[in-house]
C-alpha cells in the first residue's frame, strides 16, 4: 500500500482486479468478473477439480452419504461390543491378536451381508438359481419384499417433504396415514364394482381420506393459528383410536369375530401383483414411484408448488409478491395428508386386505425421518425409504443367520438421522471444507415452524 | 495508543477478504476507514477485535507485536469495539449495562450498584455524553443507546475505539452530537477507528483516511487534500455522480391518494395517524423521518402488507383500502420492500425465479398452472442485461450475489412491468456508492415514465437528491411537507420532532401535518 496521499482517482489497472469475483462477497460483487464475460470465473478451473472440490465441502450430498457410512461404521462397533465371541477374542488380543482382528471384522461383514442378502440379492440363492435353473423366486424375493415395505413410506414421505418444502411441519402423517385406510377399506369390502372402476376408486378413496384428514390442521392453521405440530400430534391419537373403535362392530368388523379385525377388501379392490404371485411386490410400488415423479413435477413446474417452495423459503416474500399464506396453508396439507393417505391405502390394497388394531407401525413417523434423509425432495425420499426398507427387511435376515437383535438396524437407522441433524459434527470428523453459505442448515431449519 | 496493522491478510477459500493491509492509527486521531460493502473493511475490523485470526501479518500497540485470542483479550489490551447493532440488555439500566461483565463487587459477591453509577456519572460528565445512569436501556432514544456502548467501552479502559457505521441510525443532529463527543474522546488523547460509507462524514471529522476496495488498501490521505468526488472515485474504482442529475418533473394528476390514513402495530398502537398524502403521477415524494416513525407501517399499508384501520387509500381513482397485495400488485403499485433479504427475496431460489415472484402464475410465465420455465429464463437473460445484474446467468441463487445487484433484482422485478405507482422504502440501505447510483436513476426514470413515487428514506441525501417534495413524518404523522430546497438543517430539525417550519418559511408549499390538538 501506499502512505502518501492519494487525492486523484486510483489508477485503472485496479479497475479490473480479479481476486473477489468467485462470490458474490466481493466489492460490486459480480461473478463475471471485473468487467469480462459472463462465464469468466467458473471457465478457468478445470472440471475435475470442481468435483474434488464438490467431494471435499460440506455440501448437503456430501454430508448426506457420510452420515450413512459413519452410522454404518457405528453400528458395527456396537455389533462387536454386543458379541460375546467377539468380546472374548478382544480380551485375549494379546496371545491371538489375529484371531481377535479377523473376527471383529468378519462379524459385523457377516451381519451386514446377511442384511443385503436378505434385502437385496443373496449371491448364495443366485448361484444355485443359475445352477439348477430353479429357486429364481428366492432370488428376487428379497427385493420384492424391499420395495412393498419402502412403498408406503415413499408415499407418506413424499407427503410430509412437500409440508417441509412449504415450510409447515406435517407431524400427522400417521393419523392421516389411518384416515385414508379407513376410507379406502370401506370402499374396498363395502362397494362392488368391476375391478377396473373399483380399484381406481379405492385409490381415490384412500387419497380423499387423507386429504380431508390434512384439511382440519391445514384450516386450523390458516383460520386460527393454531400450531400445526400440536394439533397433526394430537390428532394422530384421534384417528388412531378412531380405528380401534370402528374395528369393535359394525360395518368394519369382520363378523363374527370379536378380535378388533376389520373385513377384507373383495378382490377387484386388491393390486395386482408385478411378476406373478409368488412375488408380493404390486402395483402399489408403481402407483408410489410414479406419485413420487409427480411431486417432483408439481413443486418445480406447477404455479401452485412454486408458491409451496416460495412459502416455506421465505413467507415475508411470499407476502409481499402478493401470495395468499392461508390458501397455501390449506392447500399444503390437504397435499401432504393426501400422499400420507396414499400410503396407508397401498399397503392396504396390496398386501394386507384388512386393517386390525395398530395398523400402520410407525410408517407415518418414519415418513419424517425419510424426508429429512431425502432432503425434502422427492427423488431423494425415494433412495431414503428404500434405504430404510432394506434395513428393515435384511435385519430380520441378519437376526436369523447371526443372532443380532433386529434393533441393531433401528439403531443405525435412528444413527443416521442423528448425523443428518448435526452436519456440523460430520464435517468436524471428516474435515471437509465449509461452504461458507449456511447449506447445512437448510435440513432442520424451522422446526420451531 | 499508536495501532499499528501491518500486512494483514485473510482468505475466506478463494476469497481474499484482506489482502495485505497496512493501517496505522496514531495517538489522539480519528481515523476513518472507508469503503463499499465488501470492501474488507468489517473483516480487518473482526481480526483486529479478536473475532477472527489473520492468515499472515502483524497487530502492533504502541510498537509491540500482540496476538487477540479472542475479544476479550483485546479489550484487556485497551481496544473497544462499539458495534453497529448494539450489545446491550434492553431491560436493564445504563449502570447495568455498563458495568455487565466487569462488575465492582462487595463482599461475598454482592453487586456495588453505588460504585457502578458514579462510574457512569464521572466518565458522562468527562466526555460530555449526557447519560442518566439509572434510565433503563430500552427506554432510550438509539443516539443516546449508543452513548451507552461508548460508556461501555470506555469503563473497561478503551484507549482505541472501533466504531462501526456508527450514524446509520442516527439523525442529523446525533450525529453531530456524536462527532463532538468523538472530538472530546480524541482530545482526552484516545484514538478513535471510525468505519463508514458516508463521505460527507468522514471529510467533516476525520483526521486521516484509509480508503480500502476489494480488499486491499487503495489510498490514505485527510481532508484537506481530497474531496467527495475523489474518495468516492477511490472507493469505486470509478468516476461516480454523487448526486444524480434529475431534471424538474412534469406532474400530472394525482394517482396515489391518502385520506386520514391510520394504521396500528400488532399490539394495537396507532404508529400511523391521520396522514393525507398526494402523489401526482411523474412526481416523486420522498417520506423523511429517523428510523421508527410510522414510515415502515405506512409503507406497510400502502402495499396491503398491514391493515388499514381507519382513512381510505386510492391508486388512480380505485379504492384499495381493503384489498389484497395481490389485488393492488395487479392494479399497478409496486414495491422495493425495506429489508430486500427479508421481504423482497427469495435466496435460495434463481434470480430469474426472484424475477417472477409476482408474475409467476399469469402468461407468459405460467399457462393453466403450468410453469413457463423458458420463458422465465429468458425473461431473466433479459434483466440480467437490461438492469446491469452482475451474476454469471440467471439460473445462480440470488443470495450469492451482493447487496447491491441484489437490490438490482429487486429494482429490475418492481420496474419491469408498467407500474402506476411505486413504493420504495430505503431502496439503497446498505449499498455501495455505484450501486446507489444505479437505484437512483432507475427510480427518475420511472418517474418520468409517468409513475408515482414514493420514497421512504433516513437518509438525508437520498431524500434531498430524489424528492421533488419531501414530506417529514415524526411521530406517525405528516408534520410537513417542503420543498427540498429548504435545506438540510430545516428538515433534520422537523425529522427530530423540532416543530414545523414557520409559517413564513417560503420554501413550505403545504402544510398537511395535523396539529397536536385534533384527535380522530
């Protein structure tokens, strides 16, 4: 620098510096550059460079996968630790220091190969498939299996991500889940009507049910302020107990029956199978894809998504661009309750038939968590649901052939989430680079909501 | 104390915030640091008070190197930072505040209230700040706030006070009040940083200048070798017109009309009462007043953002009184939002997304609910160049572009359309001179375009360089509406509440304010 006095303009080469024009940080900010072309900045650094750069930030993706590896990585020290054989090799790492390594390694390779075998190809069942010529059933059971379980937590959440996206916090799911079963079940066993106008009627049924169930948080909200995450939790105790009272008689119990069992769907209100009957994956798993496909559609090229998106990123300017809040806040969870019904009509459709008391597990609060896991966007709780459903079909494969407890894959499932909601842990443990825009925070920002 | 910054550079990633600065601040010297937004100047500010490290280089007081772990360590060393939002306990006294942190204590750990207000008493009286040791914070005046953060610094022993943009939400005559207090701490031989973007300011107090850009250290020089022009050139980079060249307007016809209009805050307070405003169409009126007068509410009004709870509001002869934003957005008002980060975008979305934001479900943008991606784009390819946005094309996310061209999307959205209309409230907060530039004249020729303007402003220049009238507002109320020719000390005088000018005053073309005694 220069101490004298400066009273006549800088000279010009100043004019064109170009250390500050990567980001919007700099002086008159420009990222073209002072004064060149548009794509000055970005063009000079080669490709290959920007993806190891991409790889080694702390970018949601990014953060994303080594949740997942770390929450594997962790469940597998608990895998050993729990391990009798295990511990006692390690207390003799001493005198057979191979023996203990070896075996700490193979357990948990045992244990997560007993869950990919049994969620997604068992290499054991495909050899003595292609052997024999027989068994090809056994060896596309495991994904058929994956895919009926991660088809209603698709559906839901798609639902619950779409509320995120919007900025509302969709805690009721699972009472919707419920809502959208009931309806679905009554058009299912109490109406006849050939099979092709009966099942796209239980289909519309099941996704009316949800909806309505949506609409009562949704106006609350926009009516009244009421708290969408008190009300969508109490109501889940209102449908859920609205189940078991319909399921103690008349018309939804199964007659003669004291048990609280509903009556069964009639078959033209059943799906259809995809590869045959041995195979329980059906036309459910399609019908959540392709709902899946259309979200994705509707929240980047419909208006009414764009207000959705607009909404949940910044509500004073939703406003201020002259958007209604209380119309989106309806429609949002007529939206969101309408995918969640979706799903408790699919599994319903297409492999229960019946609803009995707890109907629906978790599957409506696992639908939170895939959401987060798929970042809220469509696409992404699609990888997240199958993800959790291999987890959930292989651990019961894992508990048959090495006796660890199915909870080992709750655990690493819940691990994940933990690692997702503390990104800033992840990038302390692997030293990734920080973006320096705040990215991270966008997974749980809001939910004071 | 004698601040010595030697070669001070810092990287953000690719960024280089600092890039080997020098800056030496002598014994007893005002020293101001000038510079746009980004320039580097609140990141030299943040190594230097110990809230970040530098890469390289060297901090030396009175000719020894130091080190500032944290801020605490550098307050030890006798620095004080006054910040531009204010760290104090709103709830509690000006002693409290001032002693929070260093409290004197009594036996076993009782607080020494006594100790703590003559402390007050005698550094007020010292440095003439006028501060009442007892009043509670949040019952203060924001001047009077900030004498308390002086105090602040000044009870732990500041021999150099950073003050950073410290007249942003001042009034003229705070701020005068607060030079003279600064020339009272430079005699007492402290040394003072003062940091701002206001050239007026820093020629009138200044003993030496440090002008930064994109980094670096582009020139030091003192006031009586330079001029407005020629720091704002050095600030730039760039001949800049200060003050737009607007030619007279040609008003025609009213189009904005406001008739008794009274608007109330969520607690039910009036902040807007009883004002009657006309806007003729290719005119602009510029709303004078400090901070928290009713101009925010009443802007708020005017675009269907807050109720209206008595007086009526027409654009063009229609009554919008009760009708939606979206209403009035289609009947021609536009609005440049106060805060554009909180009310005018989205960040995270495109910019040719922010472009449509209220557009986004008529043609050409949207057919039957169905997006027009295309013709978004190319409507965003259109404003990148007509409204001189810098960013690489239309599709990057609006938060990773600077204030100012941000303020360009905002600007290129309101004005795209033919508007009859347009609301701009501090529509350069926090711009940098070239960029204000830009706004300005973008807003003439709207004017001239045939549009009504209204501008709210604090900013005194902004309102004598734009406004064909200025109205004051004190208070929630219009207490006069002059022609800007009356000057800067008339107009600062109406925006503290001084009364209004006196009737013989030649520059008063009307007087609509209400006088005290005539409630609704």
């Amino acid at each position: 620098m220069t101490t004298e006095p400066i009273a006549a303009p800088a000279p010009a080469e100043d004019v064109t510096l170009p250390v500050l024009t990567v980001d919007g940080r700099g002086g008159n900010g420009d990222g073209r550059g002072g004064g060149g072309g548009r794509d000055g900045s970005t063009g000079e650094v080669p490709l290959y460079k920007r993806l190891l750069n991409r790889l080694v930030e702390a970018n949601p993706t990014v953060v994303t996968i080594l949740s997942i590896f770390t929450a594997l990585i962790f469940g597998g020290i608990l895998i050993d630790v729990t391990s009798g054989t295990v511990v006692h090799a390690l207390s003799h790492i001493g005198s057979h220091p191979g023996r203990a390594l070896s075996l700490t390694c193979t357990t948990v390779l045992d244990a997560y190969g007993a869950i990919f075998s049994g969620s997604v190809l068992s290499p054991t069942a495909l050899g003595h498939a292609i052997s024999t010529g027989q068994g090809w059933t056994g060896v596309f059971n495991p994904l058929s299996e994956t895919c009926v379980a991660a088809t209603p937590l698709i559906l839901a959440g798609v639902g619950v991500a779409i509320g995120f996206r919007t900025g509302v916090f969709n805690i009721g799911a699972q009472g919707q889940l419920i809502a959208g079963s009931i309806v679905a079940l009554y058009v299912g066993f109490a109406v006849h009507l050939p099979i092709g106008i009966h099942l796209p009627l239980v289909i519309l049924a099941g996704a009316a049910g949800g909806a309505a169930a949506g609409l009562i948080p949704g106006i609350l909200k926009a009516r009244t302020g009421a708290h969408e995450v008190i009300v969508t939790i109490m109501l889940n105790y209102v449908f859920l107990n609205l189940l078991n009272y319909i399921l103690g008689g008349a018309p939804f119990q199964l007659p003669g029956q004291t048990n609280e069992i509903s009556q069964k769907m009639l078959s033209t209100a059943r799906m259809p199978h995809l590869f045959g009957s041995t195979l329980r994956v059906n036309l459910s798993f399609v019908i959540a894809i392709a709902m899946a496909a259309l979200a994705s559609w509707f929240m980047n090229r419909s208006t009414l998504g764009f207000s959705f998106k607009v909404s949940g990123a910044n509500a004073n300017a939703a406003r201020t661009a002259g958007m209604s809040s209380s119309k989106v806040t309806i429609l949002v969870f007529a939206i969101s309750g309408l995918f969640a019904g979706m799903a408790g009509m699919a599994t319903l459709a297409g492999t229960n038939f019946f609803l009995s008391s707890g109907y629906g597990g978790t599957i409506g609060f696992n639908a939170i968590t895939v959401a987060l896991l798929g970042r809220n966007k469509p696409w992404g709780v699609v990888w997240a649901s199958m993800l959790f459903a291999m987890l959930d079909v292989g651990g019961a494969t894992m508990q048959v052939r090495t006796g660890i407890t199915l909870d080992l894959t709750s655990v690493i499932q819940a691990t994940i989430i933990f690692f997702i909601a503390t990104p800033m842990l992840v990038r302390e443990i692997y030293r990734l680079r920080s973006t320096g825009q705040g990215a991270l925070q966008l997974f749980t920002k809001g939910w004071s909501g | 104390m004698r601040l010595e910054l030697d070669g001070i550079t810092k990287r953000f990633g690719s960024l280089v915030a600092n890039d080997h600065v020098n800056l030496t601040v002598e014994p007893g010297e005002i020293h101001c640091l000038l510079g746009e937004n980004g320039a580097g100047k609140s990141t030299l500010m943040n190594i230097l008070f110990g809230l970040l490290h530098a890469d390289s280089g060297e901090i030396r007081i009175d000719g020894a190197p130091v080190t500032f772990a944290d801020p605490g360590e550098a307050i030890r060393d006798g620095i004080g930072m006054v910040h531009q939002h204010f760290m104090l306990v709103p709830v509690f006294t000006v002693a409290e505040n001032v002693a929070l942190g260093f409290e004197p204590t009594r036996r076993f750990g009782w607080l020494d209230r006594r100790s703590a207000r003559a402390q007050v008493r005698k550094l007020s009286t010292e440095f003439g700040l006028e501060v009442n040791p007892d009043a509670v914070v949040e019952t203060l005046p924001v001047g009077v706030q900030q004498r308390v953060e002086i105090l602040k610094a000044l009870h732990r022993d500041a021999r150099l006070l950073i003050l950073d943009e410290p007249t942003a939400v001042l009034t003229p005559q705070e701020t005068e009040a607060l030079f003279h207090i600064m020339r009272s701490l430079k005699a007492s031989g402290r040394s003072i940083l003062f940091i701002t973007h206001k050239l007026k300011e820093v020629l009138s107090v200044a003993d030496r200048i440090t002008v930064m850009r994109l980094g670096r250290v582009v020139g030091s020089t003192a006031p009586a070798q330079t001029d407005e022009e020629a720091l704002a050139t050095m600030m730039v980079g760039r001949n800049v017109e200060l003050v737009i060249t607007k030619p007279p307007g040609h008003p025609a016809g009213t189009v904005l009309q406001l008739e008794h209009l009274t608007v109330s805050d969520e607690r039910g307070v009036t902040v807007v009462e009883d004002v009657d405003l006309e806007i003729r169409a290719g005119e602009i009126v510029a709303l004078a007043g400090v901070q928290g007068n009713g101009q925010t509410e009443l802007a708020e009004a005017v675009v269907g953002l807050r109720p209206v709870r008595s007086g009526s509001l027409r654009l063009a002869g229609v009554d919008l009184t009760h009708t939606s934003v979206r209403q009035r957005i289609h009947d021609g008002l536009a609005d440049i939002p106060e805060d554009r980060q909180l009310d005018g975008l989205v960040l995270s979305l495109s910019i040719a997304e922010n472009l449509i934001l209220d557009q986004y479900d008529v043609a050409p943008f949207a057919h039957l609910g169905v997006r027009n991606l295309s013709a978004m784009r190319a409507n965003g390819d259109r404003a990148l160049n007509e409204f001189d946005i810098r960013a690489v094309n239309e599709n990057v996310p609006v938060g990773t572009l600077s204030g100012g061209n941000q303020q360009k999307v905002v600007v290129a959205r309101e004005l795209a359309r033919r508007v009859k209309a347009l609301i701009a409230s501090q529509p350069t907060r926090g711009l940098d001179v070239g960029s204000i530039e830009y706004v300005h004249r973008r807003i003439v020729e709207a004017r001239d375009d045939g549009a009504a303007v209204l501008i709210i402003s604090s900013e005194l220049d902004e309102v004598l360089a734009l406004g064909d009238r200025v109205a004051v507002m004190y208070r929630g109320r219009i207490v006069g509406i002059v022609d800007p020719g009356v000057g800067r000390e008339t107009i600062g005088l109406m925006m503290a509440g001084g009364g209004t000018p006196s009737a013989g005053n030649e520059g008063v073309t009307e007087h609509v304010g209400v006088s005290a005694g005539e409630e609704p």
